[in-house]
C-alpha cells in the first residue's frame, strides 16, 4: 500500500477520533484511547473489507466505507467497556 494512502487512512480514522471526543467529552487518556481504537478498527475493516469483496466508498485502492464502519464500531465498543467500574471489595 502506498505511503500517501496509509497516511490519508490516518488522518480519517484519527478525524473519527476526534469528532467522537468532541462529542463525548472526557480526558486526554480518553482522548488516546480512541485515537488508537480508530486507527485499529479503520485498518481492520478496511482489510476485512477487501478479504469479503466488500467495497463500498473506495478512494483508489483504500476502502474507506468499510474503514469507516470499522473504526465507529471499536470506538464504541471501546468506550463503552472504558465506562464500566470494577469494584472487587463489593459485593
């Protein structure tokens, strides 16, 4: 994959990222967290993606719908699992 496309798939999984931190609020860490779930789950779909023949918003050879789908799903997943408290003295 060319260097010019890697870099454009960073900048929209890291776009995500930051929208969705705009929109829910939270701290740096919460900040990075996302960053990293986005870039995880943009290059997951985006490999999933082409493994299923399924392309859809394609931008040359980057498949940017199934990227998309991808990066909103581990974000979500992700903060959610980040909100759950863990209390091992209560019962």
């Amino acid at each position: 994959m060319p260097i010019p496309t890697i870099v454009f798939g960073v900048l929209l999984s890291t776009l995500y990222a930051a929208a969705y931190h705009l929109i829910r609020g939270g701290s740096t860490r919460k900040l990075l967290l996302f960053m990293v779930l986005s870039w995880a789950g943009f290059w997951l779909g985006d490999t999933l993606g082409w493994s299923l023949g399924w392309s859809f918003g394609s931008i040359g050879i980057l498949n940017a719908g199934m990227g998309t789908i991808g990066s909103l799903l581990l974000i979500l997943v992700g903060d959610l699992l980040s909100r759950i408290k863990f209390n091992p003295g209560e019962k």
